[in-house]
C-alpha cells in the first residue's frame, strides 16, 4: 500500500473550517487555535476547560528514558525532590514516590487555576496595556520637555548657591582666620571668667565682722552686673552669607512622585449587556429558600436559609453544612475571605473562621456586648478588612464596625456629620471599588465612605415605586446591585446612587429575588429565591472589544498558526506583568466585639 498517497483524516473545529488544535471538556466541541483564544476570553465560557486535543485521547509519553540510567524508563516520581526516577534510582529509594503518570494529571490539576487565569484575564488585557504603552511613546516628549526645563533651572541655581558658599569659604574662612590665636583668647577669657567667680564666691562667705554688711551690699551692687554665670564661647563660623531659606526653597520646590503600576480600568476591559441572560440555574436540596448567598468559586457558593449555612456546587448537591451557626439566619450572616475561608456568625453571636479544607472552625471575634448583636458581615477584597453591621434592640439603631486582618476594631460608623443615626437594622453590607460601604437596611440602601462620611440614601427609582431592599452586592464597574423584594426584581444602580435599570425580571425559576453575590472571576451572578430552593446564575456583563486585529497577538505566541490577521509580536518582561495573589491574614486570636 502506498502510504504516501493514503488519505489522512484531519479534525474540523466545531465553529469554523481551521484545524483542530484544542479542545473544550465542558461543551464539548474541538477548537482551532483561533477560536480556541476567543472561547476562553468570552465571559460565556470563562470558566470552561479546555485542553489540547492530544489530552483528549489522554496521550502520556510512557517511553522517556532515565539519563542515569539509559538502560531503564522513568516510572516513578520523587515527591521530595520533585524529579522522575527509574527503579535503579537509589537516591530516591527512602523518598515518597508515586507513579509518574499520577504526578503528571495531579501537577496539571494543580496548574489549571492559573493557566485558566492567564488565558481569560491576562492574554485580555495585555494587549490593552500595549496599545496605552504606543500613546504613551507618543505623547510623553511633549509633556516632559517643561518639566526637563524646570528641573535644569532649579539645579543650576542650586549649583550657584553651593559655588558661591565654596568660594566663601575659601577666602574668607580659610586664609584670613588664625585658629590657634582664637583658641588662645578664649582660654584666657575663660581663666579670668572662672577668677571673677572665685572672688565673688569668696565675698559671699567672709563672716560679718571682717566684711561688714554695708560693704557686702556695695559689692553686690557693682560686681553683681558684670558676673556671668554663662561664657558663651563661639564656634568657628563657615560662613553666614547662606541663606538656608534659598537652600530649602529650591529643595523642596522638587516634586518626587512614586511610580505606580500601569493597569487597566475595567471600565476599558468590561461593559453591560442589553439584557440578561440566564447562564444556568440550580435546585438545591436541603434547603428552604435563600436568604443570603457567598460565592466560593465560579461552581462553588455557600448558601443558607434561616436555620442552615450550607455549601452547594453547581449540581445542588450539599457538600458541606456549618453545625454552629446561629439560629435565626436573617440577613447576611456569611462571607468568604481570599483564602476562600467561610467567615459566619455562631449560635452565640461570636463571628468564626471555618478553614478551607472545613475541617476547623476558629472564633475570629467574640461578642462581649450584649446590647449589641451582630446580623451581617462582608470581608474586603481590597483592605482585608472585616464589615460587620450591628443591630442595638434596646434602641432599635444600627452601626457598621470594621476589623483589621489581625481582629482589631479600627473603626465604627454610626452617625451622620448632624449626629443622626445612619441605620434603622443593617440587613445586608457590601463595599463598592472606591471604598464606599453598602448597607442595605429596612427601608433604604445607606452609602458612606470608607471613614464613615455619609454619601447618600437609596430609597427607591425616580418613579416613587418604593424600594423594600434585601440582598445587595457591588459588581466591577462598580454598580450597586440590590433585591427589590416590593417588586420582586434586582435594581441597578450607579456608585453615585442613580437608578440605571431593573436588571431582572420576574420569572417562572426566580419566584422571588432575595439574595446576591457577585463572582469576581467570571462576573457572574448569582441570585437565590426566597420561596423555594432555586438559585440562578445571570449573566449581564460582557467583554469590551478592546482587542483589535492590529495588536492582538497570535494564539499562544505559536507561529504555526499565525494567519494574515495575527502578524504582529510582542515581548513583555514576565516579571513586570506578575501579580501576587492576595493573601489573607487574619490570626485565630480572639479579639472582641
């Protein structure tokens, strides 16, 4: 048989006639490498997985051969020292080993949160940076050409000044002054000092009959004046035609601004759809209606009801269910930090830490005030900080105290610049991106700054419709999003308080919208019904077409697949581009409330 002339099958991708290179386990469909790029990029499939087309058919290189031993093949895997080894290996021989293809499916387990990172985030807004970059380049000789020329005249008359003291002290200080005379004159300026001390003192002591008392108050009168208890002897002087007020003037006329990373606005990456559109719904058994929702990841969120916090992913199966929680769950007792560790309130209104791996609950604030009861809290992606809203049943007020990482209270909130109260009951609490803190109470949405200065009252839409506000979360174009449980929809509002839409309507699934969370990651959201045990996920936001063909580069940086549409390279330092995942830093200590 002629191999040469055989047919060779070739595989399609699913969206267009390109060559198969990857493929997505989710949809599932094969990818070329184009659309590949854009199927990992589109907010509707962000959070899919997607592989190379050869891990489809799971190929694993099983014949590599071991360069100790070139007679034997790697089947195992150090974990100690993190290499491969063959069974004549003995370095390895005391050291955990597990089988290398077990190490190879765990390891890009491990790595699939970043790669999924880097491919839907940072290959995004890369490009964006770029094309900022190329105006920058173009516009930055004109604006520093002013400040070049301030700074030139500003040393060049510091330089005079610096001159002008040098030949000051060259020839005036240095040739005409005699050191060793000055010094010789003060020593004996300070001998006859100390002999006229001696005198008086001596004056002072002499009994009455040799020294009668008239001659003693003569003395005084005329010697007293002339006695220094002080010789102030001078120093040698460089010079005084310095002025130090010329000096600190042009010193401080330099202006030195610290260098900030350049980033991307999501404003520029980011922008509303026209309408909404369910992205998937679940049924959560176990649980009777949601009160309050904390996303984990895209497919984990916790939930609860009135007397259970449980979490669920997206198949509605419970996977974990908080046993100390307190009983009467109303509002929004729980949120999750960046460690995805859950923060709740307990039975005895203290404010617990379960761990990640929900296998130890620590208490992070004790409740030492009776008077008042914590109700809702929120964790701060941006300060770490702790938001918790208080509720006082003797005088039917509310407050907002926040906590540092370590447990401190660092601040409270609690009235207006009048000394009004702020809050009737704090329901739910959220913060915006600029800092502002997001209450949602019995009748209205409260907005302050982060120090406590109070912006604003959301009440209800232009309409005079009302507003019976429940959950509430902010979104990364920094709209305020707040259940209207009067006219069982989600309001939209803007930072400023200004209502923008009705972003959901009413549906068969949602019966009655009463909790929020908004997913970072995938900049979805999660809704969950009060009357029955549905939550739905919405989506609402997509991407900005801010990747023109121009600049956009080729999939992958691989030039096998570069087409007349990708033509363009560029190289970035890693380094500069790296983010550092955010840590979360709160101690188990037990500060109180």
């Amino acid at each position: 048989m002629d191999t040469a002339s055989s047919p060779c099958r070739v595989h399609q991708c699913s969206k267009c006639p390109g060559d198969t290179a990857y493929y997505c386990v989710s949809c599932p469909c094969d990818l070329c490498p184009q659309c590949k790029e854009k199927h990992v990029k589109d907010l509707k499939t962000i959070d899919h997985d997607v592989v190379s087309h050869r891990d489809k058919i799971i190929y694993i290189p099983t014949q590599e051969i071991c360069v100790r031993h070139p007679s034997h093949i790697y089947i195992k895997y150090c974990e100690h020292c993190q290499v491969p080894a063959c069974k004549n290996c003995q370095t390895h021989r005391r050291h955990k080993q597990i089988d290398v293809k077990t190490a190879y499916k765990t390891k890009r387990q491990q790595h699939r949160g970043t790669i999924h990172t880097i491919r839907s985030a940072a290959l995004f807004y890369i490009p964006v940076l770029l094309t900022e970059i190329k105006a920058d380049v173009k516009t930055c000789h004109t604006e520093f050409c002013p400040l070049q020329s301030e700074m030139l005249t500003k040393a060049e008359r510091l330089k005079d000044l610096i001159d002008y003291v040098v030949y000051d002290l060259l020839n005036n200080v240095f040739c005409d002054f005699d050191f060793k005379h000055r010094c010789k004159k003060q020593k004996i300026k300070m001998i006859g000092h100390i002999g006229s001390l001696r005198r008086y003192e001596h004056r002072y002591v002499q009994p009455a009959f040799t020294f009668s008392a008239l001659q003693f108050l003569s003395f005084i009168k005329t010697a007293l004046p002339q006695i220094h208890l002080t010789l102030h002897t001078s120093q040698l002087s460089m010079t005084e035609s310095l002025s130090k007020e010329d000096v600190m003037e042009s010193l401080s006329a330099i202006q030195i601004t610290e260098r900030g990373n350049r980033c991307v606005g999501n404003q520029c990456l980011l922008k509303p759809m026209s309408d909404a559109e369910i992205h998937h719904s679940l049924t959560v058994t176990g649980v009777d209606g949601f009160l309050h929702i904390s996303c984990v990841t895209s497919d984990r969120v916790w939930g609860s009801d009135r007397y259970n916090i449980i979490l669920t992913d997206t198949t509605g199966v419970p996977l974990q269910r908080v046993e100390d929680s307190r009983s009467d769950l109303y509002g929004g007792p729980h949120t999750v930090n960046s460690g995805s560790e859950l923060i709740y309130i307990d039975r005895n209104y203290n404010i617990n830490k379960l761990s990640k791996d929900m296998k130890r609950s620590t208490t992070f604030i004790v409740r030492t005030d009776s008077t008042w009861e914590p109700g809702c809290v929120y964790w701060s992606p941006s300060t770490g900080d702790l938001l918790v809203g208080m509720w006082n049943y003797d005088t039917y007020t509310g407050k907002v105290t926040r906590y540092s990482r370590s447990g401190q209270l660092t601040h409270t909130i609690q009235h207006d610049n009048t000394g009004r109260d702020l809050y009737s009951k704090p329901n739910y609490i959220t913060e915006n991106n600029n800092g502002d803190v997001v209450v949602s109470g019995s009748d209205a949405v409260v907005v302050t700054e982060r120090g406590g200065r109070y912006r604003f009252s959301y009440t209800g839409p232009p309409s005079g419709s009302g507003l019976w506000p429940c959950g509430i979360c902010t979104d990364a174009l920094s709209h305020i999003l707040v259940c209207d449980v009067r006219h069982k929809t989600v309001q939209m509002l803007n930072k400023d308080g200004q209502f923008l839409s009705h972003l959901l309507t009413k549906s068969q699934e949602m019966v009655l919208p009463w909790s929020l969370s908004y997913d970072v990651n995938t900049h979805r959201l999660w809704v969950g019904s009060l009357y029955n045990n549905k939550v739905c996920v919405y989506r609402y936001i997509t991407r900005q077409d801010a990747l023109t063909d121009e600049h956009r580069p080729p999939p992958d940086g691989d030039t096998r697949y570069r087409t007349h549409r990708h033509n363009t390279t560029h190289q970035l330092n890693e380094n500069e581009h790296t983010s550092r995942p955010g840590e979360d830093a709160m101690s188990s200590s037990t500060p109180a409330i």
